[in-house]
C-alpha cells in the first residue's frame, strides 16, 4: 500500500494510481438523487440509501448485481456531450455518494467525525482532485479508485487541494474517500472536487443493502497495521478500511456506517466509568457534539453490535446489570430500525483463560443468549447472536494485543454466512 509524501511548497499532493479503464457497460439510474450523511445521495439527511428519499432501496445501476456500482464505461455518455478542460463540482453536488453519518447542516463543507464515513465520485476525467479540511490536524484517508489497491493519505491540518487521481483514460470510473481514523482524532469537511479534461459527473451507484457497525476499537480497526502487540498505537496503524464491519460490507454489496470508539461500553467503559457510553453516542451525528442528534430516519438492514470487550476490562461485569444495559439498547434501536435485523456478537480479545477463573467469554456469550431470548420472549425474531471465536497469536497481533488485518478477515468469515442465511442474502 503506497503512502503520498507532501513535495515542500506544494498544497497539492499527487496520489499516482495507474489505472486501466473498464470495460463492461453502465446502466443510467432512473432518478437522480442528492447528498445525504448515511448511504444516501437525496440531501434529505435520512441515509436512506435510495436516493429518492422513500425509503426504497435501488437496484444496483451497473447491471452486475455486485451492488458495487462500480462503473464499467462511458456508456452513460451522451453523444452530444463534450469534455470541458475544468469542472468544478461543489461539495453539496447531488451527484457524490455520502455514506456513514456525515452533517450537512454547511451543504459546501458536509463535516463527519466517525471512522469509516466517505465519499464516492463517479467521473470521466484525466484527473481529480478534492479538498478535505482536517480539523483535528492528525487523520489518514484512504484513496480507492475502482475499487482497488487503496492509496494513503497523511492529511494536513486545514483545508487542502489533493489531486486523487491522475491519468485515468477514458470512461467512468469511481473514486472514493474513505476515513479511516477514529473519532478522537477529530473532524474531516469534505469540500469541491475539480475535474480535469473531463465530462459532467456521472450518476451515482447507490447499494441496495445498508449495514451499520456498533462498536469500540476492534469495529475501528485499532491498530490492526501496527507491527505487534507491542507497538505504540497512532493514528496511521489505524484502518478501518480493513476492520472487519467495512470488510464484511464490502462482501455484501451493501453500504457500511461504523458507529465506533476505542474505550466505550454498553455497561461501562474501559476505564470503569459510565461517562458516554455507546448507546449515548449511537444517538450523534458527529461523535464529539452532543447536540447533533441523528435523526433516524433510515432503515438498515442489519446493525451489528461488538461491545462487551471494554465492560470485561475492570472484570466480568455482574450479570444483570449488564443484561440490562444491553437490553435496553437492543430494545432503542427496534425503536428507531424496526426491520433491521440486529446481531449480538462477542469481541475476540475476550478468553476464557485469561483472567484466570473468569471464563469471560463464555460469559459474554451467555449474557449476550439472555438479552436474545428476551427479545424473543418479546415477540422479535430478528435479534440474533453470532460468535466469534478468540483471536490467535499465530493470526498476528496489532498494536496493544488487538486483531490484525488478518484476523479481521477471520472475523468477517465468521459473521458473513449466517448473516446471508438470517437475511436471504
């Protein structure tokens, strides 16, 4: 995976892809929709994913059934149009994807401070280049054009211009955003994107599909490129890109919003405290501003919830209590999701040999049953639990004894088929 390096003097920092055109052709959407914050391109703010804001989900456009929307030519090219030498596209441009739960409130700067958020472009142009505003100074962003090998990039504080993409031939291609950094390291503002020999933008392909990722460090992908347990975490060791939720996401053709923090519980955090636990945090758009709420009014498909691994931090947590915690989340979110069906699962850090004599997880797993059969009890089928086996040594560590790539790719195995059995998929 290659790294920019900032030329001195220069704002604009040029990520080389080498790429090939592709070659099958692309299908027009029969609507074209606007910009939201959560897998959605309708600027109603609802992530609904479908772009006509009814809460309908949209075929995949490219005809291939892989949900990716990767564009395969320039068949959605009109024979009258011709290529401009510039094109200026504002960030509030019905046609860029927002997926993960971005703040619209300044449509020309959409703010969004949970790893995993991007933005998608599909373009037919030689070059492309985008402005990002790091407001916390110290965020990584990867580049992925046509969905392939990403490209790294080490943001500077403020905004700057970074050409993303150069030397594209002819035809349509996506080019992608995605944050990979969590919530303590700041904000990102996307702003204008400029084309260059180019023709308009394309229409977006929206997933059919929306997954969203409940969770701590594993779900961010916390320090999963460090080089061992040993390792001191910082923001470039982190990938979320590579943690098992976008990992999985991308399998299933769906669009991926992680909701997760290095530290926090359902019950109580890493630290024992009760300050801002998950289910409070669930509740923001941006992590670090209590008074922007999001506002529901999407419906996902799955939710799955990895929490539990900082509540057994300080020692098993008493039963109850934690049932309880749990519960009542679960119960929050058929609230505000009432199809979505919701996946308990256990962190792969917790064993059942260390601390000696706690058995934490197969603890976990009974407390994580008791919080399914009440549901059930309930009358709710969709809430399920799904296990996921201790992480190994020999599958690599990442900084501070937490899963490697590799092992979140053993987590996602883990997870993917019973989700397409639970969901038909």
């Amino acid at each position: 995976m290659n790294r920019t390096v900032h030329p001195e003097r220069r704002a604009i920092v040029w990520v080389l892809l080498g790429l090939v055109a592709l070659v099958s052709p692309i299908a027009a959407c029969d609507e074209e929709p606007e910009p939201s914050g959560d897998a959605d391109a309708d600027g109603d703010g609802d992530g609904d994913g479908d772009g006509d804001g009814d809460g309908d989900a949209d075929a995949d456009a490219d005809g291939d059934g892989d949900g990716d929307g990767d564009a395969d030519t320039d068949a959605d090219t009109d024979a009258d149009e011709e290529r401009s030498a510039e094109i200026d596209v504002p960030a509030s441009d019905p046609h860029l994807l927002y997926t993960g739960r971005f703040d619209q409130s300044d449509p020309d700067a959409p703010r969004c401070g949970w790893s995993g958020c991007a933005v998608t472009a599909w373009v037919d142009a030689s070059s492309v280049s985008v402005i990002i505003d790091d407001l916390g100074g110290e965020n990584f962003v990867n580049v992925v054009v046509d969905q392939g090998e990403p490209t790294v990039l080490d943001l500077e504080p403020g905004p700057v211009e970074y050409v993303v993409a150069d030397g594209l031939a002819p035809g349509t291609h996506s080019v992608q955003i995605f944050r990979r950094t969590e919530s303590f390291f700041g904000e990102l503002a996307m702003g204008d994107w400029t084309l260059e020999d180019a023709l308009p933008l394309r229409v977006p392909q929206v997933p059919d599909r929306e997954m969203v990722f409940v969770g701590d460090s594993i779900t961010c992908g916390y320090g999963n490129e460090g080089a061992g347990p040993d390792c001191a975490f910082s923001a470039d060791t982190e990938n979320a890109y590579l943690a098992y939720g976008a990992v999985l996401a991308r399998r299933l053709d769906a669009a991926y919003t992680g909701i997760a923090w290095s530290g926090k519980g359902i019950y109580r955090n890493y630290d024992g405290g009760q300050d801002e636990l998950m289910p409070e945090l669930y509740e923001r758009t941006l992590p670090r501003d209590a008074s922007s709420q999001w506002p529901f009014s999407d419906e996902p498909d799955v939710i799955v919830i990895n929490l539990g691994t900082n509540d057994f931090a300080s020692g098993t947590p008493p039963r109850d209590a934690f049932v309880s915690a749990y519960l009542a989340f679960v119960e929050r979110l058929r609230e505000v999701s009432p199809d979505a069906h919701i996946v308990c699962t256990n962190g792969p850090m917790l064993s059942d040999s260390w601390p000696a004599g706690e058995s934490q997880l197969t603890t976990i797993r009974s407390y994580l049953q008791d919080v399914v059969d009440a549901r059930l009890a309930a009358g709710d089928d969709r809430v399920h639990q799904m296990e996921l086996e201790e992480q190994q040594e020999s599958d690599g560590l990442g900084c501070d004894w937490h899963p490697s790539v590799l092992t979140h790719e053993i987590m996602a195995d883990a997870l993917e088929g019973p989700i397409r059995e639970a969901l038909g998929w």
